[in-house]
C-alpha cells in the first residue's frame, strides 16, 4: 500500500510538472548590416545624371538611390535606381526576379540570350534587360552597369505604352550618366 501512495505521488508530480506556464520570449536582433553598408556604398559616390523635364522626382529610398515617376498617356512608370556591391546575386537571378514581378516563368541560361542586349555608352557596355508580361500590358526595362565595386541597376516599370513612349527619353537618360 506504501508503494502506492509512492506511486500515487510520483504520477502527481509528474503531471503538476507538465502543466507549467510556458513563457514568451522576445529576442531582438540586429538589422540587415549587409543593406545598410549597400546603402552608403551607393551614397558616398553616385553618379550624376540629367533628368528629363517632364519626369517626376520621388523620394529616395534606403536602397533606392534615384527615383522618378515617368508619367504617360497609358499611366505612369516607375524609375528605379539602386546599388549592388558585389555580384549582387547575379544577372540571371536578378532576371527571373523580374520575371515573377510580371508573373512570368524563369528563365535559364539560353534564355539569357533573347532577353538582353549590349548597349555602349562611352567606354562601358551596358547589358539591357527587357520583359514584357504575358498579357501585354506591363513592361520592364533595366539597365544593369557593373562597376568595379558592384552593379548599378536602372529599372523602368510601367504601362507598356509608357515604356515605348519613353524607350528613346530612357536611352537619352542613360546617355546623361556621368561617373565621378
């Protein structure tokens, strides 16, 4: 009977035990590093440019060096213009990103070669990425220009009437850039 009681305590123990509170914690953890420094890179030395009349600036972002609103008669498109140090994930990566923002599928290698192009602008060759959506109603275009300290990247997104209205305004754009 002795052992019972044991027993009897043993298994009380055991299911008092188990039914503790569990608590919360909260732990806090430091920001993304990597992004800032990506951030000041760009802003210590960017480049300089000539915006055309009729675009819009925005206000810059923590990964958004220059920003304009590219207004069209189809609606308006968005300029982007960020820094990468480093490979920046590569121009592959980089491209089915794009793709899935247009809600269309990866691409591979082989596919790389449709979907861009070399444009010289002084003594830099630029490559130029184009994607359309598959509806036709969206379009978008980078260039991507890769410097010794990492890439930058142009990104125009919008209307496609708006992009093939602005095509030559963009290349004119791209022209105006001027390295420090």
């Amino acid at each position: 009977m002795k052992n019972f009681f044991h027993l009897g305590y043993l298994v009380l123990a055991v299911l008092l035990l188990g039914c503790q509170q569990r608590e919360i914690h909260v732990y806090t953890a430091p920001k993304n590093l990597r992004a800032i420094a990506q951030s000041e890179t760009a802003s210590a030395a960017p480049p300089a440019w000539t915006v055309p009349e009729h675009w819009v600036s925005q206000p810059t972002t923590a990964f958004r060096v220059g920003s304009f609103e590219v207004p069209g008669t189809a609606g308006a498109a968005d300029l982007a213009i960020s820094f990468l140090s480093g490979p920046a994930g590569g121009v592959l990566s980089n491209i089915n990103r794009w793709r899935g923002q247009l809600q269309l599928p990866p691409t591979d290698e082989e596919g790389l070669k449709s979907l861009t192009r070399l444009l010289r602008i002084g003594e830099d060759s630029i490559l130029m990425v184009t994607l359309t959506s598959a509806d036709l109603q969206t379009r978008i275009v980078v260039a991507i220009w890769e410097k010794p300290d990492g890439a930058w990247f142009f990104k125009l997104m919008g209307p496609l009437p708006t992009l093939v209205q602005e095509e030559a305004v963009f290349s004119q754009f791209l022209g105006s850039v001027v390295w420090p």
